[in-house]
C-alpha cells in the first residue's frame, strides 16, 4: 500500500511538471500580424485606363512590357515622338499597324498617347 501511494504521488508531480510545460509552450503566441496595407504600384496608377486599352490592343505587336514584336519597342517611345505624333499613329496607324480612330474615343487616344509620351 505504501509503495503504491508512492508512485501515485511521483505520478501527480510529473503530471504537473508536464502541465507546466504545456502552458509555456501554449504561452508562445504567434507574432500579431501587422494591419494589412494595400500596395500601390506608384505613378502607373494614374493611367490605369491606357494601360488596360493597351493590353486589350497592343501587346499582340508591342509586346507585354512594351518590348516590342511584330511592332517596335516601346519602352522610350516618348524620346522619339511627341504626343501629337504618337496620337497620330494610333489614330490613324502606319505601315502594318492598323489605325484605331474608328474603335477608340478620342479620351483613350490621348491617354494612351499621353502615357506612351511618359516613356522615356
Ligand atoms: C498589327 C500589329 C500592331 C498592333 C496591333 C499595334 N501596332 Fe503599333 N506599330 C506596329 C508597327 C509594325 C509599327 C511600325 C510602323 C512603321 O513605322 O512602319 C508600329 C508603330 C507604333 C508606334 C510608333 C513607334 C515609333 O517608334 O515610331 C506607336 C506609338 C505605336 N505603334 C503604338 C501602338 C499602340 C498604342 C497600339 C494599340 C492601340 C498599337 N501600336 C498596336 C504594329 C502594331
């Protein structure tokens, strides 16, 4: 009777020691996330209009990073033509290149001529 009244109470103790050592663990919380802040893709935003009309019109000849293709590159077209120019060619195209008066209002023209001119 005594010896079993002995490991009774050496199982109490490892029973608490064991508790113990599951409430520290619990106790480690994981980090609070930060509040989320919504990411801005700076500058490009404002033309968010003329980037869509270009990729639902252009990439197929200038490429999805204004890389160029079938069509020139891009990417420093504004160092080569101004505004006007560039309005001109999607109005009215060039060479292989269709024009766009006919699809475009005159608001998408100047947008994306006026994007396009940012590139340089
Ligand atoms: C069918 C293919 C094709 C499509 C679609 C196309 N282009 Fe072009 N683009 C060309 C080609 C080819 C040229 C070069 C024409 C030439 O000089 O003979 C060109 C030239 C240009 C130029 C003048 C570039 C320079 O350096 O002189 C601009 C600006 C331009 N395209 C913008 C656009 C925009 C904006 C769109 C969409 C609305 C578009 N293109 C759609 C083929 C295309």
């Amino acid at each position: 009777m005594k010896k079993s009244n002995k490991y009774f109470r050496l199982g109490v103790i490892l029973g608490m020691f064991l508790l113990v050592l599951a409430a520290c663990s619990s106790d480690q919380s994981e980090p609070a996330e930060e509040p989320g802040e919504s990411e801005e893709s700076g500058g490009e935003v404002a033309f968010q209009e003329a980037i869509d009309t270009y990729q639902n019109s252009c990439i197929s000849c200038h490429g999805t990073d204004l890389q160029g293709g079938a069509g020139p590159d891009l990417r420093e077209v504004g160092a080569n033509l101004s505004q006007d120019e560039i309005e001109t060619v999607i109005r009215d195209g060039r060479g292989i290149m269709p024009g766009y008066a006919s699809q475009f209002s005159q608001d998408q023209i100047v947008e994306l001529a006026e994007w396009l001119a940012s590139k340089n």
